[in-house]
C-alpha cells in the first residue's frame, strides 16, 4: 500500500511539472484574447519557428471585414520596426494526427509573413486590428519574442523528452522514499541517475546540436541556463548515488531530488542560447539583456 501511495505522489508532482513548463516556457505560444467587432477570439501566438516550416505569424480570427498589420525587427537590435499587412487565408492541415483524430483539415485566419533568421536568431513583434471600432494595438510595450531552430528529428527529441519526464518521476519517487525511509530508494537513486544521463547528458547535447549548431553551451564553455540547470541537477545525482553506494545515506536523495524539483521549475529554454545579431555568434539570452 505504501508503495502505491509512493508512485501516486510521484506522478502527480511530476504531471504538475510538466503542466508547468507547457504553461512558463518563453518558447511556447502565447495565449490571448482580443475582440473585433464585439466578438472575442481566442488566439495563439507563436514564440518558436523551425527553420524551413514556413514563417508565418497567424491570428485565428474568422472575422473577414477587420484589417490587420504586423509590425516587426530583429530582437534587441536598434532596427527600425517594418510593417506588414496580415491577409485572409485558409490553409490545408497537413497532419495525419489532426486529420484523422481530430478532423481537422483546414485552418483559416490572417497571416502575415516575417523573415526567416539563422538558428537561434530572435524577431520581436506586435501588431493592430482595425474594426469598426477604431484600431488597437496589441503587444506594443511587450512585443512577442519568436526563437528560430533547426528541424530536430522526432527519434532524438522524442527520447529525449521521454528520458527527462522519466528522470524526473523516478527522482521524485527516489526522494519521497528516502523521506519514509524506505530502502528501495537507493534503488531509484542509481536509475534516476542513468535516466537523466541518457536524456540529459546525451540526448539534451544532440537536440541542442540539430536545433541551434552546438552540442554543448553550458559551463565551462558558456552559460546556457538550460544546459546548466541539467548540469547541476546530474551533479547532485551522482552525489547521491556515491554517497549511498555503501551506506544507506538518504539525506543525499532528498537533496537531490529538491534540486531536481527546482531545476525543472525554472522555465524550459528560459535564457537559453541566442543568436546575436551584430557579430552572428550564438550567445546566451541572459548575458545579452545584462549589456545591452
């Protein structure tokens, strides 16, 4: 019985961690609502692009009697912002998932085009809506940031994503019996330990190599924040399993486990790697902001 209030406590703390990096990451779309002609519409921006998917800014909006502009420049740099006129178009969904699950074959709206950047490159934006209310804009004072990457294949982000969700349940399933003392933690020590070297310290540097043309920008090389938050939580793993290697230590766990728990607290790619626009060399996001 204590074994499965142990795994129940364990997967809640771990869903609720990733329904918090799906909710935190700066990469992820921006939620809002915005209301033409009385009516509110719910729509998505997007804050990350693939490099060759198209470059596409979409609001879905069925309203076809409003105008819409875009106006927008590279991030951080003193360029001038360049407008341009968002157009009514209905696209095709080319997805075997939205297709046949969702049946979703289509989707309408009003697109504007940006520039494609280089891996890691940065556009900033926002736009205005005129209605039969006048227009407003949106997002001026804190313009949607969009990151540029390189296409990732899905059989090296899929592992990936799967080894650190897996680290991270058995992390806190190891932490939560070191708590009660049970001895099956050191257990789950040694296997966290393995699972978060196989989708941190190997698969982590091959995602980050496909998506921005480095495998490694975290210490000593740079100070990439999600490399070295990865990197300080593998520490106190390995800390742990040597301390318990022979003798039952459980303190170590639960350290390890917290650490664990803040580290995959902090935003996913949050000051993570960037290009900068002046020299083109990828730097870390939160060095730039200190300087500039």
């Amino acid at each position: 019985m204590k074994k499965v209030f142990y795994w129940l406590f364990a997967i809640l703390l771990t869903l609720a961690a990733i329904i918090y990096q799906r909710k935190t990451g700066p990469t992820y779309d921006k939620k809002m609502t915005i209301e033409t002609n009385q009516t509110s519409h719910d729509v998505e921006l997007v804050r990350s692009i693939e490099i060759g998917s198209g470059t596409n800014i979409h609001l879905a909006i069925k309203d076809t009697t409003i105008a819409a502009k875009l106006f927008y420049k590279r991030y951080l740099t003193n360029d001038p912002y360049l407008p341009v006129d968002f157009t009514y178009q209905v696209k095709p969904v080319d997805s075997y998932l939205m297709n046949t699950l969702f049946k979703i074959t289509e989707e309408e709206g009003w697109y504007a085009p940006i520039p494609e950047q280089p891996a890691a490159g940065k556009i900033q934006y926002y736009f205005e809506i005129t209605d039969t209310n006048g227009t407003t804009t949106y997002l001026q004072e804190e313009p949607v940031v969009i990151r540029f990457k390189g296409a990732v294949p899905s059989s090296v982000l899929a592992p990936h994503i799967f080894f650190m969700f897996f680290a991270m349940l058995l992390g806190n399933l190891a932490g939560i019996m070191a708590v009660f003392k049970n001895k099956g933690f050191k257990f789950y020590t040694t296997i966290t330990l393995i699972a978060l070297f196989i989708g941190g310290m190997i698969l982590g540097p091959v995602v980050q190599l496909y998506a921005f043309g480095e495998a490694w920008a975290g210490i000593p090389f740079a100070w990439d924040l999600t490399d070295n938050k990865t990197l300080l939580a593998f520490i106190f793993w390995i800390l742990a399993y040597a301390m318990n290697r022979k003798k039952a230590r459980p303190v170590y766990t639960i350290v390890a486990s917290i650490v664990m728990l803040i580290v995959y607290s902090i935003p996913h790619s949050m000051y993570g790697s960037q290009l900068d626009p002046e020299t083109g060399e990828i730097i870390q996001g939160w060095i730039q902001v200190l300087f500039i």
